[in-house]
C-alpha cells in the first residue's frame, strides 16, 4: 500500500514538475522574442535610436574663402556615424551665434531662424551640420547674409571640406532667402550634392526688398534658372504660411520650373493648433517658420533625407 501512495505522489510531482518547466520554457521563448523584436527595430531605425540615446554633438569651426572672395566662418555639429551632411543656410532673421565657446547672445530660441534653433535636433538625427557661424550684417540681412552670386564658392569649399574629411553625401537646407543661395548653388555644381531642400522658398519680394536687391526681380526665387537643377529636391511650405513673399501656392509654381530635377516632392505642413505668437507673419515665431511644430518638420525632413541618401 505504501509503495502505490509512493508512485502516486512520484507521478503527481512529476506532472507539477513538468508543467513548471514548460512554463518556463513558454517564458524564456517569450522574453527571447521580444529581444529579437527589439533588435529588429533597432536595425531599420538606428538613427533614429541613437538620437533617443540622447549622444551629444561636438560643435567645431572651419573658415573657408579665398582670396577673390570673403572668408566664410562654418560651425560643423557631429556626432558618431553619420548618414549624410546637410548645409543649413537660414532666413534673414535668423541671429546666428559665433563664438568659440558657443555662446549666444540670447536665451530666447525664438529669436533663432528654423534651422539655427534645430541644429543640434538636426545632429542627433545622425547628420553632421555645417552652417554659417557668424553674425548676420544688418546691410545684408535682406540676403540672410548669402548674397546667392558671392556665396556659391563658399559654399562649394565648406561641401569639399565635408567630402574629403567624411566621405558622405551632401544636401542643402535653404530656409526663406536662405534657399536662394541653396539653388545658385543647386545651378551650378549639380555632381558635388545629394540634393537640395527647399523651406517656405520666396517667390516675390516688396519694394523695400527690391531696394537692396537691384539684380533680383520680383519672382524671387523663380528668377533663378530652376530648369537647370537635376538634383533631388524637396519643397516644404506651412499651408497657413501669411508670409507674403513665400505663400503656399508658390510651391507650384517653383514646381512647375523643375523640369529637370531628378525628382521632387512637396511636403506640406499644416496644424490645427494656432502656433503664431507674434503679429509678423514672417518671423521665427509664425507658421513660415514652422513655430511649435520643429519636432515634427525635423524629424519628416530627416526621414526623407536618409530614405533618398540610401538609394
């Protein structure tokens, strides 16, 4: 009798034991696909990853120029293993910082253009940065300090630099006037960049504009020769953009110019929450500069950046 109550409790605690392992086998199987799942979203989104692993960028200057042409003072923003280099060239508001030890001479972002106060947003995207690091004039302000004819050779130095020292592809981010210097150089030089992003472009200019602008007509950036640009170009505009020199039906007509380009696609942005703090339509906290959506137009423009960089 003792010996089947003995086999009667071995088979039971057999049974008990057996169902734990399976249990645990069920929970090891489940925490091992979890992990493989992890790893798989790691792998097709690493840029995004390493920038949620919040890497701080390192911040250098290179001076560019020649002896025909003014020196250019570049601020380089890098962190490990980037995708692509984007030249940003921002607006004629933008106040841009140009001290060594980063200092600016305000706290207040607003006070920066859209791609000064998103270039370090920009570099944790995994980009190196490269823009302007000095002091806007106040007699060039209506330019954004890129005089579109003087500084095509800047430009074409700082993507040289880029290229020899890092072996990446090169895109330039013009923003407002920044984007007139952007296509000159689109023009000119189509083999030496991936491509050309074009913010709230100008399409018209006023009169006081004009004043300063004597060999600028009132199509603004359609005075370039857009019909000669190949490389890929992305137009992004607000559809609440009051500005008057960049209104959102601009877009197609810069479009209808791009008989050449590689390809280009419209990127339009819109918000159901009022973001206009101030009353110029035109400044850094309006919908032409995409005020209280930077996360989301940095992050779509990086999107598309390293999509085409890979092709």
């Amino acid at each position: 009798m003792r010996i089947i109550q003995n086999n009667t409790k071995y088979q039971i605690l057999s049974r008990h034991r057996s169902a734990a392992a399976r249990r645990r086998i069920r929970f090891v199987a489940s925490v091992c696909l979890l992990l493989v799942m992890c790893a798989s979203v790691f792998a097709v989104h690493p840029r995004e990853t390493m920038a949620r692993a919040g890497q701080t960028p390192r911040v250098q200057f290179v001076t560019t120029g020649t002896p025909d042409t003014a020196a250019c003072r570049w601020r380089l923003v890098t962190v490990p293993d980037v995708a692509a280099a984007l030249i940003l060239l921002d607006g004629r508001d933008a106040a841009v910082p140009g001290n060594d030890d980063g200092d600016v001479s305000t706290n207040d972002d607003n006070k920066f253009g859209f791609l000064e106060r998103n270039s370090d947003a920009f570099a944790e995207q995994g980009f190196l940065v490269a823009l302007p690091a000095e002091p806007v004039p106040e007699q060039e302000k209506n330019t954004g300090c890129k005089n579109p004819d003087e500084y095509t050779e800047n430009i074409a130095a700082i993507i040289s630099h880029i290229a020899e020292m890092y072996h990446i592809p090169v895109w330039i981010v013009g923003m407002d006037t920044g984007t007139l210097p952007a296509v000159s150089y689109a023009v000119v030089a189509r083999d030496t960049m991936a491509g050309v992003v074009l913010l709230a472009p100008p399409v018209r200019f006023r009169d006081s504009i004009l004043d300063r602008l004597p060999d600028r007509s009132r199509r603004g950036i359609l005075a370039g020769t857009l019909e000669r640009i190949t490389a890929p170009v992305l137009l992004v505009t607000h559809r609440n953009d009051d500005c008057y020199e960049s209104p959102p039906s601009g877009i197609l007509m810069i479009r209808n110019r791009l008989r050449r380009a590689r390809y280009f696609d419209i990127m339009y942005m819109y918000t159901n929450s009022s973001s206009q703090k101030d009353g110029d339509p035109c400044g850094s906290c309006s919908y032409h500069c995409f005020h209280g959506m930077d996360k989301i137009v940095v992050s779509k423009i990086a999107r598309y950046i390293r999509s085409h960089s890979e092709q």
